[in-house]
C-alpha cells in the first residue's frame, strides 16, 4: 500500500500511511492474528488474571526474553572500560 502497487484489476493501491510506536505496533499484530483466524487473543495478551489466568501470552514472553537476548548479543566493554574498572577495584 504505497501509491505504487496495482491490483489485479488495474487500479493503484492508496498509499497508506501511519506512526506507530513499538507499544502500537505489538497490539496490532496481536489483533491482526485474531481478526485473520490463527490465534485467540489470549494466545497474544494471555489470560486476565481475574479469570485464574497467567500473563503467558506472546507479549508477556516477548518482554521476558528481549532483555535476556538483547544481553546475549550486546557486544562487550571497551578494553580500556574494563581495565580501569579493575584499578579502582
């Protein structure tokens, strides 16, 4: 949808065009898989707590494990980063 693209038919796609932060951007995903039949809710949000439910869903394990992963892949400190850390030491 970017003012280029035609349909089978001939006529140009409307360019389409909106701002999204991430925050926006996971619950459209999450209901974009509902409205396209693959997922429950719950598969993206997890269940209220209220209802006995655990906050298991897609988002909740995604803000889990990004830190944990974003650690794995952060490139180490600096040599001299860590060489003065030692002298202070």
């Amino acid at each position: 949808m970017n003012g280029r693209n035609v349909d089978p038919d001939g006529s140009v796609r409307t360019a389409h065009r909106r701002t999204l932060n991430l925050t926006k951007a996971i619950a459209e995903n999450i209901e974009s898989r509902v409205w396209l039949g693959v997922h429950w809710r719950f598969d993206g949000e997890g269940l209220p707590l209220a209802q006995g439910g655990l906050p298991l869903g897609g988002r909740a394990i995604g803000e889990y494990l990004a830190p944990k992963i974003r650690e794995c892949f952060s490139p180490p400190p600096p040599a001299e980063e860590t060489k003065q850390e030692e002298k202070t030491v």
